[in-house]
C-alpha cells in the first residue's frame, strides 16, 4: 500500500530521491490514517463501553490488602469479590451527547494519539516540501 501510494506522489519522478521522499510521505499518511482509525474505534469503544479502561474492583491497595486478608481469616476460602460499578450505565442515552462525554472521559487517550498525529503530518509535510523544493530545482524554476 505505502509503494504504490509513493509512486502516486512520486508521479513521473524516477530519481532514488524524489522516490524516497515520496516513500516517506507515504509512510506518513499510512501512519495518520491508522492513528486516526484508532481514534474513532477508542471514542466508539468508550460510548459503548463507558471507559477506556476496565472498572476498578478496588480502589486502592489498602482496600484489596483488606480483602485478601480477610479471605486468609476466613479458612483459605475467597470471599466473593465485590462487583465495581459499571462505568457504561453513567452514560447519557441521547447519541449525540454519549458521544461527546466518550470524547470527555477518553481525551486523556486522545492527547496522546494527538501527539503521533501531529508528528506524522510533520514527516509527511517535510517529505512533501522535501519533493516539492527538490522538483522546482531542477526544472530551474525560481523559489520562493
């Protein structure tokens, strides 16, 4: 896929370069599509699930300590273990705002991706100019 979309940059273009450089910016956009699938299925995740991570069955060590000892005290047998609160049923109903609170309660995940965006349009964009400025130069065409 990253071959055939860098000779669709790379166009006519045949020099080791310009392929190169049209290779990278290749890369680059199969990154940010990737990352960008990533998003949407961890929005979509959350909206349906209502967390980006598993509810928690202890809130702290202390309270899971308590818990082990006590099935310790009580002949090896392990007590049952308290059933967390499900993040999913705190979600509004109406679509539209379950959306925006998934968007709310995953943008901690979100800024991260957003940073490997961010870096991929960078790749891409020096890549492209890269592609650009070298093409211009050898046509003897004036840059700016």
């Amino acid at each position: 896929m990253i071959d055939k979309l860098a000779e669709q940059i790379a166009g006519s273009r045949q020099e080791r370069l310009a392929l190169a450089f049209a290779r990278d910016a290749a890369a680059a956009q199969c990154e940010l599509v990737r990352i960008r699938q990533v998003k949407a299925e961890l929005i979509r995740q959350v909206a349906e699930f209502g967390s980006v991570d598993p509810p928690k069955v202890f809130n702290s060590w202390k309270e899971e300590w308590r818990y082990i000892k006590a099935s310790l005290r009580n002949n090896n047998t392990w007590l049952p273990l308290p059933i967390p609160a499900d993040p999913a049923k705190t979600m509004p109903a109406d679509a539209q705002e379950r959306v925006v609170e998934a968007i709310r309660r995953a943008l901690p995940e979100l800024a991260k991706l957003e940073r490997y965006e961010f870096r991929a349009i960078g790749r891409r964009n020096r890549a492209l100019r890269a592609l650009w400025t070298m093409e211009f130069s050898q046509s003897g065409e004036v840059e700016k």
